[in-house]
C-alpha cells in the first residue's frame, strides 16, 4: 500500500466493480480537474419504473432510483478510491439519498483522505452535483 493512503483507500482504487462503460446510459458526464487533471466519467441508468414513469426526475421525487452506476477514472489514487465509493454509494440510491452524500461521509468510507487530497472528494461531490442538475433538467 502507498505510504499515507489507508487500505480501504487503495481498495478502492483498485476496486473495478463499477468500472467501465455502461451500456445504455440514461445518462452519462464528463468532467476534470484542470488544476491536477484527474478526469472522471460518470454514467447511470434509470430503474425502469423511474425512467419510463414520468419525464421528469425531479417530478418524481424520492420514489426516483439509480439502477446502475458506472465509472471511469483516469487520475491519482485519491481520485480513483473517491469515484469508486462514489459509485457505490449512488447504485440504488433515490435521488433525494445521493443528494444527501457528503464529503465527510465518502472520506469516512475511505478510511480518510490523506493531507492534500480533498480535491479527490470535490471531483467525486461535483460529479454527483451534475448527475442531480442534469436528470432534474431533464424533461
């Protein structure tokens, strides 16, 4: 294990579960960190009921779900363990629960952040931000 990173950090990292692309997306972003250039796609599915019962997510409140949740991560370690437990955290979550993911919390999952990284979480909570934006813009 890297000096300084926990085990359940580089678990994560390593962690390819939610890895990939996911076929069929409802949903699928892309963004970076241009100051350290660690880049994270995030791509979701819909659980059927949520994707076929109204048009608008926001319009469905708590009963909306994501069924999938897939990820790609190119960057430092920190940034990898943030989007994997990200992911773990969103798969099966109603939109209301995802909104609710904070940053103590995917540091806690990951044992703690080692000093310098918190811009791992902000990449990973900026991910979830858009994901929510864009299915509550949808319509």
């Amino acid at each position: 294990m890297p000096a300084g990173y926990s085990s359940k950090l580089s678990g994560y990292a390593g962690d390819a579960r939610r890895r990939g692309r996911l076929e069929g997306a409802d949903l699928s972003l892309e963004l970076d960190n241009p100051v350290c250039g660690d880049q994270l796609r995030l791509q979701v599915k819909l659980a059927p009921e949520t994707a076929e019962a109204k048009p608008n997510p926001a319009a469905r409140g708590r009963g909306a779900r994501l069924a999938e949740v897939r990820f790609e991560c190119q960057g430092c370690l920190p940034a990898r363990a943030a989007a994997a437990v990200l992911a773990e955290m969103l798969e099966g979550a109603t939109l209301e629960t995802a909104a609710a993911i904070e940053a103590a919390t995917l540091d806690a999952r990951l044992g703690g952040m080692p000093p310098g990284a918190s811009h791992a979480l902000a990449l990973a909570l900026e991910a979830r931000d858009r994901l929510l934006s864009a299915l509550s813009a949808r319509g």
